[in-house]
C-alpha cells in the first residue's frame, strides 16, 4: 500500500471519529429535547389540553350573535342530538358577521378543535390563556348556516389535523 493510500485512510478515519464525537456532543447538549412537552414547558405558561375528545365529552356553551332571534336554542338542540354537553344557551351581547367563534382556555383547545371541525374550520378561534375552565363558548355569528354532517365533519378533522397548543402554551401530558 503506498503512504499517499494510508495517509488517506487515516484522515477518512479521523474525520469519521470526529463526526462521531460532534454527533454524540450535540444530541448530549440538545437544549430542545423537551420543546414542545409539558416538562420543557416555560415557567408561567398553561399546559393545553391537546386531546382530541369525542362528542360525550365536550361541554359548550352556545350563545346568539345573530339577527336571528332563538338561533342557539335550535343549535343547542343539534348539538345535544350530537351527544356534546350543552351547559348554557343564550343571546350574546355583540353581534358578529362571521360564522361563528369558539371562545376557549387551554382545558378546552382539543374540544375547540373537534368543534371546528363542526363549522367545517370556518369558526374563528377565541383562545383565551387566563381562562380556567374545559368549556368552549360556541359563539354563532350571521355567516353560520347549518353544523356540518358527521361526513363532512370526518373529512374536516382529517384536513385540519390533529390538535395543537397554541401560542405561549404547551401540550399537557397525556390525559388520564
């Protein structure tokens, strides 16, 4: 073997090494290994509820913000029919143009998002980080027509994906 052949294997070799040890150092040193879980979770901000819950398990309020008078009742009905937990209806105090909004603190985003598959991901978020509860305020403005089919609401939550923790939140560890 000639010395410009070994000369080339050591520094194939001593390269591979030196890819190792970086290797090795930077998955040692992550400092995102836990971004994104509860435990990396920066002080102060709230764990969110990112499961997705069936129809059983989700309260909501619904409230009127339409021109049309007795609106939430017959959507509370819907709903109900659908199997979720209706624990309030009424009229909300503004009116809105758009189809709906759901109003939710971090216990209720996975129910938020299995709701806005109702409105075919038309309904504008209203996450609120300061709010305690796991109930969802569905809020129906002058654009909403109709809930949508189970169909349409399958089709829906397989185009809009699975939950996530919104913006200064972190997912809380599976539920129980």
């Amino acid at each position: 073997m000639s010395f410009a052949r070994v000369r080339a294997l050591v520094v194939v070799g001593l390269l591979g090494v030196l890819a190792l040890a970086f290797v090795v150092t930077a998955i040692l040193r992550d400092t995102q290994g836990k971004a994104g879980t509860a435990e990396g979770c920066p002080e102060g901000w709230p764990l969110a509820d990112v499961t997705l819950h069936e129809p059983k398990d989700v309260k909501i309020n619904v409230f009127n913000a339409t021109d049309e008078p007795g609106r939430a009742g017959s959507v509370a009905d819907d709903f109900r029919n659908r199997k979720f937990q209706v624990k309030k209806v009424g009229n909300d105090p503004k009116g809105i143009d758009d189809v709906a909004v759901l109003r939710y603190g971090p216990k209720g985003v996975g129910s938020a998002h299995l709701l806005q598959a109702y409105f075919l991901n038309n309904a504008e978020p209203g996450y609120d980080p300061k709010r305690t509860d796991d109930v969802v305020d569905v809020v129906l403005g002058n654009g909403f027509q109709q809930l949508a089919t189970t169909t349409e609401v399958n089709q829906s939550l397989g185009d809009i994906g699975a939950p996530r923790a919104p913006k200064g939140s972190c997912p809380s560890p599976a539920a129980k």
